[in-house]
C-alpha cells in the first residue's frame, strides 16, 4: 500500500519542521519533502493546515491483559492509542499473572498482532511476581520481547535487590524504570499531603515518599552504571534531583504525565476520584516544576500512565477507589496547552511525545526519518472539542477531563504504513 | 428560613448563622428533653437510617434517642463485613435502604469522604456521623452548644485541642466551626499528632502542653487511640500521658473557670486524669446529654420535604 | 378595632374567665407564640388587677405540632416552650389572637397534653375570623369578625412596637 501525506506541516524533531509532503511505501518512510509526486495506485491524504508527526510512543500503559480485561484488553487499549495519536505504547507488567516470565511477553505481543493496531512493546517485571524480592528472568524477558524492565506500582523497597536489578540489566542494555515510592512513607496515603489532605482528613503521601527513591535510584544508577528511567515525577524535588543527576552526566532519563504538569491537588476537594492517581496530584509549585523540568530538558518524555478502571470502580469511597485515570486518548491536547503557554515549542513537545521516548528505550520509532516505520500521527491543531468518555475507544472512562474544552485533535493515525485509525467526520464538530 | 440544604456532611460550608440556627434550635430540644415526655410528633412518619459501617455505641444511640424522641421510625443497619466481601458498594447498599424510603439516612464510615459519596448518590438527606479522619459534625455542633450553654461566648474564645489532631475527626469539625465563629484556636499534641499544614487553616499550634493551656477558656481533650502506640505516633502510653495527659495541676493554668470536654469515651488516666474527669470543670456528661438535644435539632431542619 | 376596643376586649375576657371558672382557684394561661403570648400577659395583668393575684402562665410553640410539617419545603424556626409549672389538673386557658382553621389550636391541645393532663382546656381568642376546618369552638372571644378566606388578618400590638389595632388585608 502507498500512502502520500499532500501538504501537511511536516515536523520530525531535529530534522524538518515545515511543510512537505511525505511518501509511504511498503510500510516504511520512503521520501519526505516538497511536492512529492504521487506514484501510480497512491492513495492521497491531504492534510493541508494540518501536522504531520511521527506517532507518539507512550513508555507507561497499563493494558490489563492479561487478567483485569474488563478494565481494557490490548486490543481496546490499543484502539485506545491510536485514536490519541499513539502508534507505539510500553506496557507495564502489573498485569496478572505479572509479566515476569516469556510465556506472559509473548501473549502479549501475539495478542497486539491480533488486535492490529498501534506496536506493543511489553516490559517486563525486575522481580519475580513484583514482589521486590528475587530478580525475574531479565534476560528471557528482553529476549522475547520486552524493551525494559519496571515493578511499576510495586516499587521495589529493598535497595540491594533494586542494584543487583541495575547492575544485571546492564547485561542486556535494558532500561531499568522506578516508579519511585517509598511505600513506608506513603502507607494508607490516597493524595499527596498537605494543605487539601489535612482539610478532607485523606492519608497523605507526601513528596518526600517519592524523592527520597528518586535520590535512592539515582544514587544506585551512578554507582552500578545503570539506565535508569524515572517514570511519572511529580515533584519539585525530583525534578530538582534529576537535573542534578543529567548534569553530572549519568543515564538518567524521566517522564512526566499530563495530569501531572495540568492538575494539582485542589482538584482531590469534593472527593473526586478521577482525581486519584499515584503518584497523586501535587501543589502548584510542584506543577511549575515539572513544567519548569520539560522545558529545560530535566524530563525527556511525556507519557500518560493509562490506567483503566471500571466505572464502579471509581464510585467507591475515596481512600477505597483504585488509583489511576486513563490518558491515551487526552496526552495530546494537554501537551499542545503547553505550546500555547509557551512553555514548549511545537517541536519539543513533538520530541517529548515520539522522539525523546523512542529513544529512551532505544525503540525503531518516533522518527519520520527515510526508512523509518512508517507511523504517522496527522493532527488538526486548532480543532477544539469537548472530551467525552462516552466517545473513548478505551473500555474504561475514568478522566478528570470530562467536559473539558481542549484544542488540537488527532485525525489520521498511520501504523506501519497502513490507516489504524480517522476521525469520524461526526465527530469532527463535537 | 431553615438550612436550606439536603444534607450535612461538613461544617466547612455552613455559615456562622447556619450554626447559630442549629444551636438556638436545639434550645426547645433541650426543653423536650427536660419534659416528663419528652416525645413530640415533629417528624411522624419520617424513617430515619443509621448506617454505620463503624462500631459507635454512644453516637448511634443519640441519634436514635433522638430520632425517636421526635416521633420517627428509626432502623439501625449496621453492615456486617460480609456484605463489602460480597462486593456490594457503599452505593449500593444506601440505595437499598433509600428504596425503604428512608427520609434521612444518618452515615458513620471509617473512610473520609464516604459521606459526601453516598450523598451525591441518594435524594435522602445524608447526615455525616463520622468520616474517617475527615468530620464529626454534630459532634463538633454539640460540643458548640455545651460551650454556649456555659454562657460563654465565642468570640475570643480560646480553645485548646489536646491530643491526636491529624487522626481526629472531632477536631477538625471543631477548628472549622469555632474559627468560624471567632474563635482562637489551639491545637496541641506531639509533631507526629499535628499535620505539618493545620497552621493553614487559622490555628496556633503548640507542642508544649503547659503553654497551650495557659489562659484557655476551654479545654478539649481528644481520645488518644491506643492501637496507635508503637506505630511510630508515640512511644509509650506512658509517656504519652506523662507529656499530653490532662492533670488537675495543668487544669490551674487555664482561665479559671474554664471547662474540660471530651468526646468520648475516655481512657482514664492516658489523656485525663480520673479526678480531672469528675470535676467541677469537666462538661463531659453534659456534652452528652447535649448531643440528643443538637441532634434532634438537626434531625427537625433536615426533616422538610425537600 | 383599635386600642380602645382591643383593651376592652381583654378587659371583658378576663372577667369572663374568672366568672366561668369562679375565680382564680386552678388556674392557668398558656399563650400560644407569638401573639397569644402577649395577649396572655395581658389578661393575667388583668386579672391581677381585679383578684389582686398572679396566676400560672406560660409560653407555648406549637411547630412541632403542626400538621403541614412533612409538606414543608424548610422547617419553620422554632422557639421555645416555656410551660414552668405542672398543668396537671389545672384547668388551662389557652390564648391567642386570631381563631380561624383550629389547625394551630388542635397542635396547642396536643402540645399541651404531652406536657401533662390538665383538669380542663379552654380557649380565649381577640379574633375570631370564621371558617373552621375543625370542630374547634373558642369559650371566650374579644370579637367575632366575619372575613372571606381571602383575607388576611393581622393583629398588631405594642409588645412588637407597634400601635394596638387588627386590620383586614383585602386580597
């Protein structure tokens, strides 16, 4: 199948930004540049006053397959992706059984083939079942088919376990990702503490819990070698520490996810359960940090942490309701708020959505470059809309953003050359 | 006139008059209360709900004494734990008892927040009887009422919270409604009792237990839970009590005549001494008989049809 | 009516009681809020004047008694009771100004049986305006004022820093 993009304002981080045309053939990247001309049998898509981006790459989903497929299975999660502009996504291990051994990798992978949208790149487990106590299988793990390795939302608390994990990943030049919480600090926590958790009388979790692994990781990171990605920061402090540790020139690469740098606390007031996640949402100092993190480079990537729950999930009482929002379908618009407000330019926020990830896990993605995959996010960035969970192509509708008016809206999403997904034209206007 | 609102789960949102309502309202209650029969048929024909998810003798039992006093049907439900194995939600199980048409459904939850849940899920009235760490407010409206039937006024008022503030429901509902209405508010209890943050919300606070009380008018003790020694809030009950506990040589430093009040029930001997319980200066049992007074008085303003 | 009719009113009503119950022996008033209480006040000062005693009398709010309060949209303010006596076997003379559906007079008797078992109930009105919804009759009224259920019926009083008079709001 050839596909030609007509016109579009063509941006690949570090290599073009401007319009162009770009050429699709067999499944790769075959021209990008000036009216290309359309070779026999072409399909046309013209996206004049439109973007033309390579897909996003999402380091942090969770999927729920296997084991909680009435929160999302692959195939929906990966609806759900492409749909956000997302042709590659990371899926964390927390799954059940957990992803700890090769039997559970290549489900998952045959399943993301079955379901046919965005690639799937699983991660695997650091310990076995994530129980932070004896290393999983690493090596087999990265063999079949994981791109890193993450106890996500089991962080691993014993610090001996978490440097012989770094030190073995190095083995197989395997990212090594903390979710960084020290959960002694955070125990019974269900948002962060401070002035809105003393008045609603939630357990708190304080910043602390998390910088104080973030300083753990680093110091781990520096001592073993390691490459360390710090998923979700959500603190000033670790935005601080990151920086320092980027400075010092360790591998040390961070993600921050969309709620993170457009919400804070206040939002918890009301007990509103779209608005616990974890880490949980921070002041507004801490969101000046984070935002502060992406424009200097501290944070190289954002990422949306998709965390489906069930609908009845949710209505339960605050400190009971299960941690999460999904973010897929959402990442794109909030990354483009920053653009308007000037705290990225349109390229760097391009980077930190396909480029900056892809290249943190050393993923064949996030480039429009010739011979590259051919996936393609093409977006209308001034297209307003109202988000509306009803519409989302994830199973589950847990988002804070509900009602939301937000610009800039994924039309065409391209995997390995071939059409995964086009916006209705219904729901253009909505 | 009247609350002008379904339910009540917080005192964040009243207003000062709103408390001043609820208080000069439970005047005639106390009077029913003082009556041979002290029954009047105000809210005939009304069923009242007491879900509590909690264990609470004494706050259950004001609530049906004082339900009953005005006339309602009152059902205890008290969720045994297999019911939540069953997997049936708070909502559910309100829905449930809001389909036996309770009027008003009075919720005692160890979760904070469960309250204001359950009443943006029910059209019944939802009283808040305790959530989790978060509010205690007919508590905290009762122990307004034993203050201002004291002849005190609460402007200037200076009240001292004694123990363990961040797990305590009571104080928050207390610092709410008394800073409100002028209060000046101590909160007292060793670092680990006191959130880093409370000083936001318009209190003093102290460590030194000795310091707090001079020249309070008013002197309120928390209960100290005990389960919590060890658990890193404090070391010993011993020294708990030798450092937080209420004695009736630090009851001196206070403004003479102040009150001690306690919400109940008290551990002798940890945060009060027996002899300070028993005296001249303790209002503990009159917060009690208080409470059915202040709650049939909010019973009655959140009885209209709606 | 105005002052004069008003005070001759209350002069008349005092002496009807103590003829009907053959002086002061056992006896009581209990106003009802608001303005029966002030009316009350008045014929125990009356009374005072002519037996030269001061009888019983108390303060009584019917709300909790009313038979509309599960139709209400807000509860009405409540005040107090203050009955400071037993009216067990006293015979009590309830006070109001206006008589008109007995609704509020049936709340007064049921209030005050809660509050003991008096000997006899009887009732004193200034106004009686008509149109009964129950079989409620008045022992003594200051003056009969045939009204149109349309029209409302307001008795002023100084106690409320007003000038003494009862006036016909048309509709």
């Amino acid at each position: 199948m050839t596909l030609l993009i007509q016109g579009g304002h063509v941006i690949d981080p570090g290599r073009v930004n401007g319009v162009a045309d770009v050429l699709i053939e067999n499944g790769t990247i075959s021209a990008v540049g000036p009216a290309l001309k359309a070779p026999a049998g072409a399909t046309v898509i013209q996206a004049r006053g439109q973007l033309v981006l390579p897909g996003f790459v999402d380091l942090h989903v969770h999927f729920r397959e296997p084991g909680f497929e009435y929160k999302e299975t692959i195939e929906s999660g990966t609806a759900a992706a492409v749909a956000g502009g997302f042709t590659t996504v990371c899926a964390m291990p927390n799954t059940n059984p957990v992803n700890d051994n090769q039997a559970v990798t290549e489900f998952m992978l045959e399943r993301a083939k079955a379901a046919g949208n965005a690639h799937l790149y699983p991660i695997g487990a650091i310990t076995k079942k994530s129980e932070g106590k004896e290393l999983a299988e690493i090596g087999d793990l990265r063999r079949a088919g994981c791109v890193a390795i993450s106890d996500d939302g089991k962080p691993v608390m014993n610090s001996l376990v978490m440097r012989r994990a770094m030190e073995y990943a190095r083995a197989f030049d395997v990212p090594v990702v903390d979710h960084c919480e020290d959960l002694h600090l955070s125990e019974g926590g269900c948002m962060n503490e401070g002035l809105v958790s003393t008045e609603l009388g939630l357990p708190g979790i304080p910043s602390a819990a998390e910088d104080v692994m973030v300083a753990r990781n680093v110091s781990l990171a520096e001592l073993t070698g390691a490459r360390l990605h710090l998923a979700h920061i959500s603190t000033a402090g670790s935005v601080r520490m990151v920086r320092e540790a980027k400075a010092r020139g360790l591998k040390v690469t961070a993600e921050a996810c969309p709620h993170h740098f457009t919400l804070t606390e206040e939002l918890t007031r009301g007990y509103n359960t779209h608005a616990k996640m974890n880490p949980p949402l921070r002041t507004m100092q801490d969101v000046q940090a984070i935002k502060e993190g992406l424009r200097d480079g501290t944070i190289d990537v954002i990422a949306t942490d998709h965390a489906p729950h069930a609908t009845q999930e949710k209505q339960q009482e605050f400190t009971e309701a299960p941690f999460g929002i999904v973010g897929l379908e959402t990442a794109l618009p909030l990354t483009l708020a920053l653009v308007d407000d000037g705290v990225l330019t349109l390229e760097a926020a391009v980077d930190k959505l396909a480029t900056a990830p892809a290249k943190a896990f050393s993923l064949n993605a996030g480039t429009l470059a010739i011979g590259a995959p051919a996936d393609v996010a093409i977006v209308d960035p001034n297209s307003e809309w109202h988000v509306d969970p009803a519409r989302f192509r994830s199973k589950s509708r847990n988002t804070p953003f509900a009602g939301w008016k937000v610009k800039g809206r994924v039309t065409t999403t391209i995997v390995s050359g071939r059409v995964v997904f086009e916006l209705d034209r219904s729901e253009r206007q909505a | 006139m009247g609350l002008k609102r379904k339910d009540l789960l917080s005192l964040t949102n009243l207003s000062a008059d709103d408390i001043t309502l609820i208080l000069e309202t439970a005047d005639s209650f106390k009077e029913v209360s003082g009556r041979e029969i002290k029954k009047v048929p105000a809210l005939r024909g009304k069923t009242v709900v007491n879900l509590f998810f909690e264990p609470s003798t004494r706050t259950r039992t004001s609530f049906e004494l004082a339900a009953k006093r005005l006339s309602a049907d009152v059902i205890n439900f008290s969720p045994s734990s297999s019911s939540v194995v069953k997997g049936e939600t708070l909502l559910d199980t309100a829905r449930n008892i809001e389909a036996m048409q309770a009027d008003i459904i009075v919720l005692r939850h160890s979760s904070a927040g469960a309250a204001e849940t359950l009443a943006r899920g029910v059209k019944s009235s939802v009283i808040n009887a305790g959530d989790g760490w978060h509010e205690h407010p007919t508590q905290a409206l009762l122990d307004l009422y034993t203050i201002r039937s004291r002849r005190m006024g609460f402007a200037g008022l200076r009240v001292a919270i004694v123990g363990d503030v961040a797990h305590s429901r009571v104080a928050r509902s207390n610092i709410f409604a008394l800073t409100k209405l002028g209060a000046e508010v101590r909160v007292v209890g060793p670092p680990t009792m006191i959130p880093l943050q409370i000083g936001q919300l318009g209190v003093q606070v102290y460590h030194n237990l000795d310091e707090a009380l001079r020249g309070a008018h008013v002197i309120m003790m928390l209960r100290l839970q005990l389960e919590r020694q060890g658990r890193a809030l404090f070391p010993t009950i011993r020294e708990y009590a030798r450092h937080y506990g209420l004695t009736g040589e630090r009851v001196k430093l206070a403004e003479p005549g102040a009150i001690v009040m306690h919400p109940g029930p008290i551990n002798r001997g940890v945060e009060i001494a027996p002899d300070v319980a028993d005296s001249l200066s303790s209002v503990i049992l009159d917060q009690v008989a208080n409470g059915v007074a202040v709650r049939m008085g909010i019973l009655y303003l959140m009885s209209g049809a709606g | 009516m105005d002052a004069g009719d008003i005070a001759r009113a209350v002069t008349r009503i005092a002496h009807e009681i103590l003829e009907r119950n053959k002086g002061i022996k056992d006896l009581a008033l209990v106003g009802i809020r608001t303005g029966g209480v002030h009316l009350a006040h008045r014929l125990v000062r009356r009374i005072h004047d002519i037996e030269g005693t001061q009888i019983p009398i108390g303060e009584l709010d019917i709300t909790l008694y009313r038979d509309d309060l599960s139709l209400r949209k807000d509860q009405p303010i409540l005040r107090k009771t203050s009955v400071p006596f037993k009216i067990s076997d006293l015979k009590v003379v309830l006070v109001d100004d206006v008589l008109f559906t007995g609704r509020t007079i049936r709340a007064a008797m049921d209030s005050l049986i809660d509050l003991g078992r008096p000997a006899e109930i009887q009732l004193a009105v200034l106004v009686d305006r008509g149109h009964r919804q129950l079989p409620i009759k008045a022992n003594y009224i200051g003056k009969n004022i045939p009204t149109s259920r349309e029209e409302a019926i307001e008795v002023h009083l100084e106690e409320n820093g007003d000038e003494d008079r009862v006036v016909i709001l048309r509709a």
